[in-house]
C-alpha cells in the first residue's frame, strides 16, 4: 500500500512512518519542506504524482501562543490545508 504522510517530521508523523514502514508499506514522507500544506495547488500536485492509496495528515499548527498571535497562520493550516488535502483525496 502507498501512505503518503502529511507533517512527516513531527511527533506523530515521525512514529506513524516508522510504523508504515515496519508494516512494509510504501511510504512517502512529506515534511513542511516538501510540501507546504497551506498551498492547495502544491497538494494537489504532489497528490497527483504520488497517488497514494492511503493519507495520513500528521501536519498541524499546534503552538497555542503562536496560534493566537497568528490566527490566520493557524487556520491556514489546521483548518483550510485539511479541506485542500481531502479535496486532493477524493480527486485521486
């Protein structure tokens, strides 16, 4: 099975690769690096070159200050990243 995994350097992201990748599942890791989930249009380029058959999104905005001095940083993330992703989801 193919597992992309969103968030790929975090603490989540991070134990539920290493888990996939015990599992023998192809992996494909993606840290803020790789892919910016805030750019819709990046989703869903990468979705469509990598056609995964599973999606874990371990990407967040977890800092609770930083997130309050920055609400439109968190909602970027936390809130429109997620539909961009389950809209790349369903398309793939």
């Amino acid at each position: 099975m193919r597992i992309t995994v969103t968030g790929a350097s975090g603490q989540l992201g991070t134990d539920v690769v290493s888990a996939a990748v015990a599992a023998g599942h192809e992996v494909i890791a993606l840290d803020r690096a790789a892919l910016d989930v805030a750019d819709a249009t990046a989703v869903g380029q990468v979705f469509d070159s990598a056609q995964p058959d599973v999606v874990i999104n371990g990407a967040a905005y977890t800092a609770v200050d930083a997130c309050e001095s920055d609400p439109d940083g968190a909602h970027a993330v936390n809130e429109h990243a997620v539909r961009s992703l389950a809209q790349a989801c369903a398309r793939v």
